[in-house]
C-alpha cells in the first residue's frame, strides 16, 4: 500500500503532470479500470509522434503512459541534444521508450541493446509500430567485460538481471550471448555521440569492457544507473565514478524547461549524467527544438 501511494505521489508530482492533477487523475483511473475490464495492450502517444505499446504490469510502458518521461530529464536531454544520424546507444533497452525516443523524435541511429528474449520481442513491437526499422537496430545480446554467455532473469520486467554463476536457486532464467562494447561498436564500425547504461548492476563489467569506446571524444554525454545494485555483485560503483571523471567527463543535472545544466559532484540518486566539453553540448541544448510530450512543448 505505501508504495502505490509512493508511485502516485512520485506521478502526481512529475514536472509534465505537475498543476494538472484532475488529468493526471483521468489518465491513472482510465489506465487502472480500463485495463481490468478489458485486459489488452493499447497505442499510447507520448513525445511528438512517438508511440509506445502500453500492456498492464509492464513498467517500461505504463511509465510512459503515466507520466510521457519516466526519466524526464535523462530523456528530455535525449531529444534536446541528439542530431539526425547521429548514433545513440542503448544498453538495457527494455521495450524501448528510450530508443524510440532516438529515433522517432531527435531522428538519430539508434542501437537497442536488450538481452532477454521476451522483452526484445517487445521492443521490436515498438519498433515497427513507429517504422523505425531502418533507424532502431534491436540487438538480442548482453553487453560485458569480454564475449561469452552469462544468465540473465526473464521475469523481472525492468530490472531482469545477471545471475551470477554460483546462484544455482534462481528459477525463469535465459542464457544470452554477451559482447564487450568496445567490440561491438568496433564490429558494428559506429561511434555513438550519446549512450544510456542500465544493466541493473554490472555497469561495472559494460565500463571495463568499453573503456576505448568511452574514451572516444565523439561520445559527448553518457547516462548511467548507478544505486548501488552493483553490490550484489561485489562491485564498488564509486570506481566507475573515478573512471568517467579520468576519462573528462563531469555530472551534471539538465533542467529541461530551462535547457540549463547544473554541475554536480556526486552520483546522482536514480541516474548520473556524465557529459564533457560543455560548450558544444549546451550549444546544442540552445538550439534544438521543441518537443511536445503530452501536451507540454518545452
């Protein structure tokens, strides 16, 4: 009970659908009786022409129904800061709200990085309602310190994760093929300009792995989950930390509706921003245009 009451709080308080409570309160009903009395998945529109597959328990998609950004400014700097043909690359891409967002708004190349099966299956649901075939490349591989096959959980949802190899307990798991990023984007011959890694705690082993790609100037800005999931898995978050500022990048937070960055020193609580040279980003910032995400233009 506390924590639904945490969930609509956190949705009434969102920046999109903050001084809009009796709409807000709409859609939330409409989605909650709705999809009991008629338990199918529906067409939702949530940036400019951007569409998600929206199905009941499946957080990926009701968060973007409910608030159009669940990571509104990590997602807002997305759309405000990429170019067309630009490379994004999303590792942990789940059904693809991120991804679609890369390629159906800001128009850029988009690598959709999702290992468990039944989700990469979802993603490319999104994929081809918004005809992004040609912009949004669904791989089905894990991304890791080196190339092999690690297990993952496939009834998680949002946070499906590495097993680890002595974790004999753990039922509904998936073995999947696992690359180093540097050696995809080496295969894939591309240079991402931005990147989001949400691996549910073996960030560790995705940095390790890509430490040339990271290294790239042409990567200007990166999003990362890091909350102390990583733990479980003997890792200490805060060498990653170390790592990103070795290689110049800073932590920021991005103020959407003021296209403002704000430098921070610290990992963030939910997702770090970590950007570099900052006249080129904010330049970008200040020339993009608007986008629309439930009605908002900002």
């Amino acid at each position: 009970m506390l924590s639904t009451i945490k969930n609509f709080s956190f949705i009434f308080k969102h920046p999109i659908n903050r001084g809009k409570p009796f709409k807000t309160l709409k859609r939330i009903l409409a989605w909650q009786i709705g999809s009991r009395l008629l338990p199918y998945p529906i067409v939702f529109n949530y940036a400019n022409d951007a569409r998600i597959v929206v199905k009941r328990s499946k957080t990926g998609s009701t968060g973007a129904y409910y608030m159009g950004l669940h990571d509104f400014p990590e997602m807002s700097f997305l759309m405000h800061y990429l170019r067309p043909g630009e490379v994004f690359m999303d590792i942990g891409s789940n059904v693809g709200s991120y991804a679609i967002l890369a390629g159906s708004v800001a128009k850029a190349q988009c690598y959709a990085i999702e290992p468990i099966p039944s989700t990469h299956a979802e993603l490319m649901e999104n994929i081809k309602l918004n005809n992004l075939e040609e912009m949004v490349h669904a791989v089905n591989i894990g991304i890791g310190r080196s190339e092999g096959v690690l297990r993952f959980t496939s009834d998680s949802d949002t946070v499906n994760h590495i097993v680890p190899q002595d974790d004999t307990s753990t039922k509904n798991t998936v073995s999947v093929n696992v690359e180093s990023l540097d050696y995809f984007v080496e295969k894939e011959n591309i240079a991402p300009a931005f990147m989001k890694i949400d691996v549910e705690g073996f960030e560790s082993d995705v940095v390790a792995g890509g430490l040339k790609t990271l290294a790239n100037p042409n990567l200007r800005g990166v999003v990362m989950e890091l909350i102390g999931f990583g733990s479980k898995y003997g890792f200490d978050e805060s060498k990653i930390h170390e790592q990103m500022l070795a290689l110049g990048f800073g932590t920021y937070d991005y103020l959407p509706f003021e296209r403002k960055l704000v430098k921070t020193h610290h990992i963030g609580a939910h997702n770090t921003l970590y950007l570099r040279d900052l006249p080129f980003v904010q330049e970008r910032l200040d020339s993009a245009q608007k986008v629309n995400v439930l009605g908002k233009v900002y």
